[in-house]
C-alpha cells in the first residue's frame, strides 16, 4: 500500500514537529522570560528573589570572577544576553556606565535600578555607588527589585514579594549578628583598600580614616604612600584591609613600614552563584572585622 502526502498532509507535519522541536528545546509549551542582571551582587539578589518561580531565568552578564564594574566593557555574549532580555536588573548609582547603551540600543527593555530612590554617599566629589555592600541598603534594594519584577509580571508578583521577604529576614538577621559582634570597644578607625566600604562603615559606625586606591589599580605614588603613613601614625590604626579581588602591594608597604596588620574584607563582587553567597560573604567580613578590631579595642600589639 502507498502513502501520499499532500499539501495539506506536509504542512500539518510540519507544524506538529515544530511544537515538539519548541518544547525540546524549552522544557515546556512556552519559552521562559528572560531577566538579565549586570553584575554579581545583583545576580545573587534576583536568584533570592526568583526562586522557584516558573517560566523564567536568570542571566548574568559579567562574570562572577569580573569584580567591580570599574571600567567594565560589554562583550559579544553580553550583547547577545541583552537582546534576549525582557528585563535587566542593575544596580544602578553610577557603577555600570554602559546602562546608556542598553537604553539607546533596547529602548523598550525595562530597566531596574535597586538604587533608585536611596540617599548616596558623595565622596571626594564624586557618588559613591557601593551600596549593596551595606546590609541596611542592600535590603532596601532587594525590596525594589522585588516589586520591579512584580509590576514587569505580575502574575508572579506574590511569589517574588515572599520570596524577598523570605530573604529580607535572613539579611536582616545577619546584619543585628554583625553589629552585637562590632557593639564592643572604643576605636572604630580603619584604613581600607578603596571607596567600597563607606556605606558599609556607616552601617557598623566605623570611620575610614583613609584609602589606599581611590580606583582598583590606581596604585598611590610615592608622595601618596608617604602621607597614607603620616595618616596612619597619627590615628593610630592598626588594621588595613585589603580586597580579595585585587593585589595588594601598596597596603603590604604600609602595614611593613607603619607596623599595621592586613585584613580582609570582601565587598561582594565576586563568588559562586549560590543564592546564600551574599550572607556567607558578609558574615566572614564580620567575623574579620571583629578579630581585627578586638586587638585595637584591647590596645593587643598586632
């Protein structure tokens, strides 16, 4: 017996393999929503806020080894990633300088700001945009994330508002053991590596004294490196802190000629994708924070 296939016949196969090969290739009837973050902070945050939240997904665009967005340039795949998108979350403040180009290229892609109506820091005449590295902040943004997404799909605006809220608790409880850790003690004078920590101090009433690097690789000149001492002497620091994500040369110098010792403290730019890494990060900053300036509280010798 022989089959023939007409038109009609061609067209309905067709048709029926290309809903199978959409299903394959998706998992499902219907493709997921893309939301794009632009950093790791803020990929961190939306994973919290996203989670098992159906029909979407999370795409980050610089890597999470990339650190702070200092001078960051779009690659082909961030390109790629930004025409997939149907909402970008940013950070916002300054820190991503190619938020322009998504505007002019994808005018119709909403756009997230998590810093959008925070009071900034101006420092040295310029605004500091660091402001997930502070607990109060961070939890301010996680909140206009949340309800950025609810209005982008509100069919799930529920789901991301309990889940922030869910998240919200677990910041909000890391921040009290922070500060019952920090409560302790007469000197909070610290000298850190650059401008990343400021609202961070303000959050635990810490004063920084001094930056070594106004901008990750702008090393201090020799005249700079001077003053950075005569700084350190008159204050009285002990504790230096430098970032993981960058060398540390310059404050190696300092702690060898003034007799400071080096911490460290990580301002959340980098790490695993794993949506408990902000709090994991913070919360060994903590332990840092208290180890170094308990020897100062106690005038220990460093």
């Amino acid at each position: 017996m022989t089959i023939k296939y007409t038109t009609m016949n061609n067209r309905l196969i067709s048709i029926l393999l290309a809903g199978v090969l959409v299903r394959v290739a998706w998992g499902g009837e219907r493709a997921p929503r893309t939301i794009v973050t632009t950093f790791y902070p803020m990929h961190i945050a939306v994973l919290n806020i996203t989670a098992g939240v159906e029909g979407v997904r999370v795409v980050n665009l610089a890597a999470p080894t990339a650190g702070c967005l200092h001078d960051y340039h779009l690659t082909t795949l961030d390109f790629a990633n930004l025409a997939r998108a149907d909402v970008v979350v940013a950070n916002g403040a300054g820190v991503e300088s190619f938020l322009e180009t998504i505007a002019r290229r994808w005018p119709k892609t909403p756009v997230i700001s998590a810093s959008a109506g925070l009071e900034l820091l101006n420092v040295s005449g310029q605004t500091n945009a660091h402001v997930w590295v502070s607990p109060t902040r961070h939890i301010r943004q996680v909140g206009t994330i949340a309800e950025g997404l609810a209005r982008w799909d509100p069919g799930h605006a529920e789901a991301y508002r309990r889940n922030a809220s869910r998240y919200i608790r677990k910041l909000e409880d890391l921040k009290t053991r922070m500060s019952d850790a920090m409560k302790d003690g007469q000197r909070r004078e610290i000298m850190t590596f650059h401008e990343a920590f400021a609202y961070f101090a303000e959050d635990f009433n810490l004063t920084v004294v001094a930056v070594i690097e106004r901008e990750p690789s702008a090393e201090p000149s020799a005249g700079e490196l001077a003053a950075l001492m005569r700084k350190i002497r008159a204050t009285g620091v002990k504790a230096i802190f430098v970032e993981p994500q960058y060398p540390a040369k310059s404050a190696e110098i300092l702690a060898r000629e003034t007799g400071a010792k080096l911490y460290t403290l990580d301002p959340v730019v980098s790490g695993p994708l794993d949506p408990d890494a902000y709090l994991e990060i913070m919360a060994r900053n903590g332990a840092e924070l208290k180890r170094a300036l308990s020897r100062q509280f106690r005038n220990v010798p460093l």
